[in-house]
C-alpha cells in the first residue's frame, strides 16, 4: 500500500493541532489494513493490542448479551478512532467490531497510546471527549429501549445511520453502506418480523425506499416525527 498522506489526519480532531511533522511521526508507526464487507477487526474479549483510525467505510459495534444475543451497539464512520481500550484502561476489547462495508483502517500497538496523549497536544482531550460522547449514546439507547415505542426506536435508529453516512440521492437520503432488517432489529431490541412490517408500511406511505440492503429515506422530517426527536 502507497505511503499515506499527512493530509489524512490534518483536519481529524486527535491530530488537527499537530504540525505535519508529528503527523508524519505518528504515520510512520502506523499499520494501514483494508478489511472485506463482514470481516471482524477485533473481536469481544481478545486482547486489545491495538487501537483503530477508520480512514474509508463504516464499522459496526456490536456487543453480546449475557442471554448470547447480538446487538449493535454503534456506527462507527470515517474520521473516527475505534478499538481505544487503553482510553477506558481495559486491556480487552469490550465490544467486536466489524466493517460494515469495505473499509480502510490504520492502527498502532496499544503501547503508543499512553505516548500519543502525553507527546501530542489535543490527542487526549479530543479522545476522551469521544469517549463520553460514546457512553452518552450508549445511555440514550438504552433509556430508548425502556421508554420508547417500537416504531420510534426504529426510526431513530433509521435516522442516526442517515445522520453519520446519508448521501443524498434524487429520492432522498440513502445510508451509505449496506444494512439488513436483521441489522436494524439487533439496534433497536425488536424482531426481524416487527422491522420487515415497520419498513414495509412506511415504503406503502412513502417514508422509506428499500432494497434488500440498502435504505433511502425519502421523508426525512416525517421519519423525525415518528422517531420522537422533535417532540
């Protein structure tokens, strides 16, 4: 694979007040792997020797239960570290991430870590504010999964994919990589049947347009009303 660009990481916030020297430095530690549609980058459990930046495409987070279900926990898009045990002090991984899509990753060993946020200004801050961010969307999910509705929960999980890869298209704003039923009933605690009826009817009402792994939404601000978030 071709030497990668300090221009990469420039504008990304860990490393947006570095100069392009200590991007470079940081690069050339760097260990870039593309990863095929359902390939898993790490997995529950193992050990996290290494940490992720996401350069192309989308990874899924998903975690198992305590009963061995599977759910999705998030999306992770381009821009964005993945795989940061060290930052939580875990010497595992708490979740399996898997490329949603084809995707391009660079990574570093887990020992770099705790060098990255002593040597590099902002590396630390901006990842901890990730973090948090992170644990905040966690906790709204799960207060979702208390107090909503179906129908809501699977239109705000509809919007959230929209919101971090929508492309827009002539009918609409497409997710942009593949997502099945079966993905959208494992991120919003419901049953394949549930989703399949759920899209089925807003495809009928003009909501949605769906393939078997692609989703357009064609009615954006209906979709937000039934998801609750404008109430």
């Amino acid at each position: 694979m071709a030497k990668l660009d300090e221009s990469l990481l420039t504008d990304l916030p860990p490393f947006s007040r570095l100069t392009r020297a200590e991007i470079r430095e940081i690069l050339d530690l760097a260990t870039p792997r593309r990863y095929d549609e359902g390939t898993a980058v790490f997995d529950e459990g193992a050990e996290a020797d290494r940490f992720f930046l996401l350069l192309d495409g989308v990874i899924r987070v998903v975690r198992t239960t305590a009963t061995g279900e599977q759910v999705i926990a998030l999306h992770i898009a381009p821009g964005q570290l993945f795989g940061i045990a060290p930052a939580l002090e875990r010497n595992t991984y708490p979740a399996t991430a898997v490329a949603a899509a084809e995707s391009l990753a660079i990574s570093w060993p887990a020992r770099l870590w705790r060098d990255f946020a002593t040597r590099y200004d902002g590396f630390a801050t901006e990842n901890y504010r990730t973090v948090g961010e992170r644990l905040g969307e966690m906790q709204t999910r799960m207060a979702d999964l208390a107090t909503k509705a179906v129908e809501q929960r699977v239109a705000g999980a509809i919007l959230r994919m929209v919101n971090q890869t929508g492309r827009k298209v002539e009918d609409g704003i497409e997710i942009a990589f593949p997502v099945t039923r079966q993905n959208i009933s494992e991120m919003t605690g419901t049953t394949l049947h549930t989703v399949s009826r759920l899209l089925s009817a807003w495809e009928k009402d003009g909501l949605v347009r769906s393939t078997r792994r692609h989703i357009v939404v064609t009615a954006p601000h209906r979709l937000v009303l039934l998801s609750g978030a404008a109430g």
